[in-house]
C-alpha cells in the first residue's frame, strides 16, 4: 500500500489566508480548493490532503469568486474574496488574503480553475504556475510571479534528483523561480528583457556547491550574486553581513529587491 506522502500533488496554489478570523493553510489542487490548520508537509499526495483537511470545496462554473468590497474606511486594508455557490447545501466562504497582490493572484486562479481553464498537465484542470511549455521550434515562454516567493510552488520533475539542486533537505525545483543548471549567459538571455526587480535562482556550472541568485537591478543590469555554505553561518555572499539557513529565506529577506520570480518553463 502506497504513503500518503507518494506522488506529490499537482499544486496550482497554495497559502495562508484567514477563515473566521484564524489562520488557514489554502492549497488549490486542480479544481479542489483544500484548508488546513497548519501548512502540509511539502511534496503531500492529493490522498494526503484529502485524507488530513480541515475541510474542502470543489470548484465549478457555477461557484460565484469575488472579492468583497470594502464597506467603510476601516475594510481598506481589508483583502477578502467569497467562494459561494446557488446550491443551497454548498456553504458559503470567505476568507482574507495578507496583501492585495495575494488577494488578486488567489482571485484569478480560483476563478480559472473554476472555469476549467487549467490545463489539464497530469490531472483534470491541474497544472503548475511554471508549466508553460514554447511551441515547437520556439523559445521558452517564461511566466512571471509577484507572490511571495514560498509560495511560487512548481511540479518536480520526474526522474533521479540532482544532489546539486538540494538545499538542506530540500529540492528547489518544488520551487518556480529555480532553474537549474544555468550559466550566467544564459541568465542574463532571460532576465534581459524583464522588469527591474526579476530574478531567478540557479546553479552556477563553475561552482556547483553554490546557488546563484541572478536578477535586475535598479540600472537595469544584470546582477549575479553568488551565495556559499558557511558551516559557521549558513549561506552566505561577498559583503553580506550575515548569514541565512535556506535559499528560500535569502529570498523573503531580500524581497523588497527581489520582486518578480521568474519561473521555469
């Protein structure tokens, strides 16, 4: 009998978001849109969430998505979206999002798989905020993400993992804004033609025990700022004053320069 945890699920979203005031773990998987009281292990089958959800809803061109609308100047800063359904024996939901950009990226992919709009990449309406794939003959099409940048959750791909892509226990390609292997030429190809602010995460083919965070500074140029494992203090780069445990959290930190994932095809 196969693990709960086998065979992760084809995850379009997932965050937290308040429900009746306490804090909910939302994952949107395919057209089901499931909550936890705490955020699932990474890499969690759809059995797994099924199994262990507080609660969940399954989407359809029937289900009403919209954003609530402030009411006094108090709601301003108020980011809540309704999930209702004219079945009467459907409840109704709300839940607030922590920023508007959180609020709106939820809207759109509710609504989409709603609609059925996903595509369809291993599982009815299923499908990966990276996988976007060029037509023949064509280059790659990169997506970008404003979310933050835990949340820019990406399909593993299938096959024995490359030891240089783990952090800690982690495999950063769960993650959108890892690439892989990449030279720096081939960085600046991709981020040369974005805003200011983008940036993606790869392995540098010359310094394998390393990751390269590569993105677009204010002047437009491309940076490549080059971060290695200090036992002493984590990871760590020339003139940085401290140290951090996981890619993920250089990232957080540096979120107010790094500001547009740019994900995988």
């Amino acid at each position: 009998m196969s693990s709960l945890l086998e065979g992760p699920a084809l995850v379009i979203k997932e965050g937290r978001m308040r429900k009746k005031g306490k804090d909910r773990w939302f994952i949107l998987c395919g057209r089901t849109l499931y909550w936890f009281k705490s955020e699932p292990p990474l890499g969690s089958s759809e059995a797994y969430f099924k199994k262990k959800c507080q609660n969940s809803r399954v989407l359809t061109p029937s289900t009403v998505i919209e954003r609530v609308q402030p009411k006094s100047v108090d709601d301003l800063h108020s980011f809540t979206l309704s999930i209702s359904s004219p079945a009467k024996k459907e409840k109704n939901y709300t839940c607030m999002a922590p920023t508007l950009a959180e609020l709106e990226h939820w809207l759109t992919v509710l609504k989409e798989a709603a609609e059925g709009r996903s595509s369809a990449s291993g599982g009815a309406g299923a499908y990966s905020l990276s996988a976007q794939m060029a037509a023949p003959g064509q280059p790659a099409v990169y997506l970008t993400s404003t979310v933050s940048p835990d949340m820019v959750i990406a399909i593993v791909p299938e096959g024995p993992p490359d030891p240089s892509y783990f952090d800690g226990e982690t495999n950063l390609m769960c993650f959108g804004w890892f690439h892989g292997l990449m030279t720096s030429d081939q960085a600046f190809a991709i981020l040369e033609t974005q805003p200011v602010g983008a940036y993606l995460v790869r392995v540098s083919a010359g310094r394998p025990a390393s990751f390269v965070v590569s993105y677009v500074a204010d002047d437009d140029r491309v940076i490549h700022v080059v971060w290695e494992w200090n036992d002493q203090v984590g990871w760590t780069a020339e003139g940085q004053s401290e140290g951090f445990d996981t890619v993920k959290d250089i990232l957080l930190h540096y979120k107010s320069v790094y500001t547009v994932a740019v994900l995988r095809p």
